[in-house]
C-alpha cells in the first residue's frame, strides 16, 4: 500500500495505478475496520441502554428519599409500639407483685 492510504485519501489517479491485489487489501482492510467500528457502536449502544435501565429504576432521589422517609416512619412506629409493649408488661408485673 503507498504513503498516500496511509494517511487514508488517494486521488482517482493513485487508484488507478494500483494492482487488482492492492485493491483486494485496501478493500479487506477497510472491511475489517467497518466491522470493527460497527461492533464497538453496538458494544457502546449496549452500555447506554443498560445506563438507561438503571437510571429507570433507580427513578429520582426525590422518589429515593420519599421512600426511605416511609421506611423511617415506619421503623419509628414499630419502635414506639414496642417500647409501649415493654412499659405496659412492667407496670403490669408490678401489679402482681
């Protein structure tokens, strides 16, 4: 392959000038790089779809931070129950004392 492929433009002339088996490269190396640029596009497409998915069910930190919010209320209503429960069982031991 000449200098001017190299640097990836020839004129019609240098084409020309070229042998069937120098086109033949020129054209499998050009294939090879198209099937290349064709698998990493896919590979990055892939990646962004996956992001996207995430980012879908991750759903906003507003939608995060309600729903922690419930869990919290939800622990400190449990917490306030049991502490009733344990006040309630000593005063009632004391009573039968």
């Amino acid at each position: 392959m000449t200098a001017a492929f190299i640097g990836g433009i020839m004129t019609d002339k240098e084409l020309k000038r070229l042998s069937r088996a120098e086109l033949l490269k020129m054209l499998l190396a050009r294939t090879e790089e198209n099937e290349n640029l064709k698998k990493q596009l896919q590979e990055a497409q892939e990646a962004l779809a996956e992001r996207k998915i995430a980012i879908d069910k991750a759903g906003t930190l507003a939608e995060a931070a309600m729903a922690l919010n419930g869990v919290f209320a939800a622990a400190d209503e449990a917490a306030r129950q049991y502490l009733e429960n344990v006040r309630s069982q000593k005063s009632g031991d004391g009573d039968q004392s």
